[in-house]
C-alpha cells in the first residue's frame, strides 16, 4: 500500500459567501427549475409499451409451419433442459394419416409450461431441434387462477400462431427416401 | 390580560354586545377600530369556512408537493386519480384528472381505510393526545391571520377581514406557533421507541434554537410599523396598511432571508427536518402512528407550511396588496376586497412552492449543522441586523425627520 503513488489534493477553504449557503442554494435551486421545465421522461405504460429490442425472450410458446402442421415432435430435449423444470411433454403417437407420417415419429400428446416456474431464460427455444418452441415479445402475462398460468399444448398454439419454416427439413426427408441414396 | 379579554369577547360578539350581556360579562369598552368583521354569526360562518378551506389547502398543498416532485425528477406525477362525475365532463374532465384533481381525496380516504392500531408498549393517553397537540395550536393562530381588508368608499375607514384583530396579535401567534412543538415532543415520547424519541429530541432542540433568530428579524418589521403614530405595531393588520408603498422585503432584506430560513426549521422542512429525517430515524416521531393520527400529523406539518407561507407574505410580501405603490390596482370596495384575496393566495401558493421547491433541491442538514447554522450564523445576524434598525430607525426619526 505504501508504494502506491497518489496525490493529495488540498481542499480549498470556504469563502466567505460559500459558508452563507444562500448562493449555494440559489445555484442549486436554478438547477431544480430547469430539470423541472425539461418534458418527463415517464413511460404512461399501458397506453405507450415500450419498444421491444430484437432477441428479446417473452413468454415461450409452441409454433406450427406454413402447412398448419404441428412442428413439436415430442423430443423432450427442452423438458430435460429446462433449468426450473417448467416443461412437461407427454409424447404420442404421430396420426397415421397425417401426411408426413412416414417420416415422422412422434408428436407431443400433452405439452404443458408452468408460466409461475418459467425463468425466461430461451434454453428451450435454443435446444429446440424442430425450432417448434418460440420465445414471443408478449411480457405482460397474469391470470386469476394457477392452474390459468399453466398454460397447456392448445393454449400454447393459440399464443405462438404461425411461423413459416424455410427449410421445411421434413418434405426434404421424405423427398430424400423416395429418391433414394443420392450418392 | 386586558386586551385579551377584549379580544375574544370581539370574536364571539361582533359589535352588538348583546350576547355579553346575556353571559353577564362586566361590558369592558370596545373601541372601534377593534372590531373587524360586523355581526357573531357571519363571522361562525366566517370561521367555518376559513378552517374548512385552510384544511382543503393542506389536502392540495400535499398534491403541489407530489407534483412539484414529479417534475423535478423528470416524472409526471399523479395524473390518473378519477371519479366517474369528472370523468365525465368533456375536455375539463381530462385535464383536472392530469392535473390530479381527485388525488387529496384518494390520499386522504386511504388514511381513513387503513386498520388503526394502538401498540402495547405506548403510553395510551399521551399517544393519542400528540396528534391533536401538533394540529390545535396551528387552527387556533388562523384566529390571528388577516387575508385581506375592506376600504369603506365613503368614510375610508379599512376594516380587516380577520376573525379577531387583537392588539398584540404578533406575540399571539409567535407564542401559539411554537405550541405545535409540544406535538412533537409528546408523540416522541409516549411512543417509548428509540427512534421517534430520538426525532422529537432533536426536533424540539431545533425548534427552540430557530425560535430565537425568528423572532429577533421580526422586530425591525415591528420597529418599521411603528413609524406610524396611528398604527399599531404588534398588530398583523397594521404591519400590512403600512406596506402600502414600499414592502418589507425591499425595506428589510436581511430580516426576510432570516425569517424564511428559520420558518423552514420551524416547519420541520427540508433541508431541517430534523424531527422525521427518514434515513436516520427511521420514521421520526411518528414512526409508531398510522392511519388518522398519522394523518393529523401530517396534515399539522402542512399546515404549519400554509400559516408560514401566510405569515411570511403578511410579514414581508405586502399582504393582500397586489403591487408595491399600487395596492389595489386603482379598484376600490368589494373588488379591492376580492382582488386582496386572489394576490394573498397567489402569493401563499408561490412562497409554498419555493418551499418545495427548496426540499428538493438541498440535502438535509446533519444535526450538528443544524446547531451550528442556527446559533452560530442566523442569531448572531438576527441581533446584528436589530441593532442596525435600532440605529437606523433612531436616527432617522431624531435627524431626519
């Protein structure tokens, strides 16, 4: 501590208006006045909402493709991801029918997030090999119950809508096997 | 002994003397100029409307506070309070709910709604008592306070429109105003918490320290009064038909810069609120009261601030007179009488303003500096600038005049 090199710098004793305090004051009072003649910086929240930057991680929510077709195939990589293990999936059978159903599996029976546990953190949405599980820009979320907040597979669908897929890697998959190797 | 007599058998009996009679008070002489308001009813009502409307001010004295210190940090303040009939009205209903209108009244109504608890460990009696203590001495020194004054056209007689122009009206208020301190004291006290007893020690050593210097820079005020042989200079009345021409803050400067300082400690305001400075005892004095004793406290201390803004502006802003030289703006009668009424009250809400406005420009004194501004600064000017008066005055009216 010795060694460190600093200086001190002398305070210079108080003239003898300075110790009268009244032209602090004043100095001080003409800066008050002119903050209070500047326009408030508030936000009137319900009528304004702020602008939402890009990346921003509102509530998760589930997404269908273009085709209206249900992207979760019920992995289960963001329940196993979770950190405060909002995520519960129940995986089902794919129908027979559906017209992809040669090259998929599986598709979620039951998928639930608790909202009350939920962290906001985006894992699911980063593990997320089907990019099925979106994190939207809504962050206003409340209900009158806990079992509204725990919001189940069609509520989910309801929130995330649609979001058009560009690679479509099922179709590819499915064009892929009825080619053959192709090389 | 007296004088005051007098004075209260003025205030309850107006002129007519009936009502002494009927109570059997020896008739002591009444002069004339004495009686201010004509007739004991109009002057109950007078008195009725005259609390009821200081109390209101304390409710939007509250809501100037929180909007004075929504602006200085760059926020709007209330702008949302509403109730379904101002709502309703167009254009004005919008702006009155921007402006705040209803706020006092959701402020006050959530003080009323509140469960009011009454701690074991209080002195039962002198816990409830304290509340009233800071509020009563505050409404009964209105009893002293001129708003404005009435020139009769035909005989140019000025009569004030006041619920008892006593003589020694000045010692009256000074004496009553420092009551409030007992409130203070006494709620520290019966509380038997360490906090708010340390708040009301400090807050009655500050008021004691600041009463001295407030009343030394009122008596060059009084020293300029008696210039006149007719006036008298005790008289608030008086003190005001004198700053006709040239009001005191031009004549006495110094005094007004003491008087405002030592009013502010008096307050309990910031920078000297000593008694409740929140980051060091916690609450202050009334840390254990909540809901309507709270309320009363709180409504004292803005009280407190509505009769110095009064006392000031009667003290030194000329009163009810709207400019220096030009009292009335050539009016004369009722509409002098209103116009007296509308410069008072715009010069109460700019002096009550400033005051907010200085809360939130300084930081609060330490206690140490509290002491040692009042005794070692502000008494040591006071006496210096009575002296310098004392002087003054002497010699002008021995040499000059």
């Amino acid at each position: 501590m010795a060694t460190q090199n600093y200086k001190v710098i002398p305070r210079k004793p108080l003239r003898w208006w300075e110790k009268l305090y009244i032209p602090q004051v004043i100095a001080g009072m003409k800066i008050t006045l002119g903050i209070m003649l500047r326009k408030p910086v508030t936000l009137k929240y319900p009528e304004e909402r702020p602008t939402i930057p890009k990346g921003y991680r509102g509530i998760p929510t589930l997404v269908k493709d273009q085709n209206g077709r249900e992207k979760c195939v019920s992995c289960q990589l963001c329940e196993f991801v979770c950190p405060p293990k909002a995520i519960r999936v129940t995986p089902g059978e794919i129908d027979p029918n559906a017209p992809d159903a040669e090259v998929i599996e599986k598709a979620p029976k039951a998928f639930e997030i608790n909202m009350l546990r939920c962290i906001y953190c985006g894992m699911c949405q980063e593990v997320c090999p089907e990019e099925a599980i979106w994190l939207q820009n809504e962050y206003s979320l409340n209900g009158y119950s806990r079992d509204s907040l725990v919001h189940d597979k069609e509520k989910l669908y309801e929130l995330g809508g649609t979001l058009p897929d560009k690679h479509l890697k099922w179709k590819k998959k499915a064009e892929a096997q009825a080619h053959g190797p192709a090389h | 002994m007296n004088e005051f007599a007098k004075g209260f058998i003025e205030w309850f009996n107006g002129s007519d003397t009936s009502l002494q009679a009927w109570l059997g008070i020896p008739d002591i002489p009444v002069s004339d100029d004495a009686v201010s308001v004509t007739g004991s009813i109009f002057k109950a009502i007078f008195a009725v409307a005259l609390v009821l409307g200081i109390m209101g001010g304390c409710l939007y004295t509250v809501l100037l506070e929180r909007k004075t210190a929504a602006w200085a940090q760059g926020r709007v303040g209330p702008c949302r309070t509403t109730m379904p009939l101002i709502a309703a009205i167009p254009v004005v209903g919008k702006v009155l709910t921007y402006c705040g209108f209803i706020q006092p009244l959701a402020d006050g109504g959530k003080l009323f709604l509140r469960q009011e608890p009454l701690p074991e460990h209080v002195n039962k009696f002198y816990y409830c008592l304290a509340p009233c203590l800071a509020l009563a001495p505050a409404i009964i020194t209105l009893v002293m306070m001129p708003f404005t004054s009435y020139i009769s056209p035909e005989t140019g007689k000025e009569t004030a429109l006041m619920l008892c122009n006593m003589n020694p009206g000045f010692v009256f208020i000074m004496a009553v105003s420092s009551l409030g301190v007992y409130g203070v004291v006494l709620g520290g006290w019966a509380s038997n918490s360490k906090y708010p007893f340390l708040g009301s020690i400090r807050g009655s050593a500050q008021l004691i320290s600041y009463e001295l210097s407030m009343v030394l820079s009122l008596l060059p005020v009084v020293l300029l009064t008696s210039g006149n042989p007719d006036a008298n200079p005790l008289s608030l009345f008086s003190i005001v038909q004198e700053q006709n021409n040239l009001w005191n803050i031009i004549l006495a400067p110094l005094s007004a810069i003491i008087f405002f300082v030592a009013l502010m400690a008096e307050m309990n305001r910031q920078p000297f609120d000593m008694p409740e400075s929140e980051t060091d005892t916690v609450g202050g004095f009334h840390t254990e009261y909540g809901t309507f004793k709270f309320g009363l406290f709180f409504t004292g201390e803005y009280l407190h601030m509505i009769l110095g803004s009064t006392l000031f502006t009667l003290f030194f802003l000329g009163g009810w007179h709207a400019f220096p030289f030009l009292p009335t703006l050539g009016l004369d009668g009722v509409w002098a009488t209103l116009l007296g009424i509308v410069c008072m009250l715009v010069k109460i809400i700019f002096l009550l303003f400033v005051i907010i406005w200085i809360r939130w420009t300084v930081p609060r004194f330490r206690f140490d500096q509290v002491m040692r501004v009042g005794w070692k600064l502000l008494l040591p000017f006071a006496i210096a600038n009575f002296i310098a008066y004392l002087i003054g005055i002497g010699v002008y009216d021995s040499l000059l005049k």
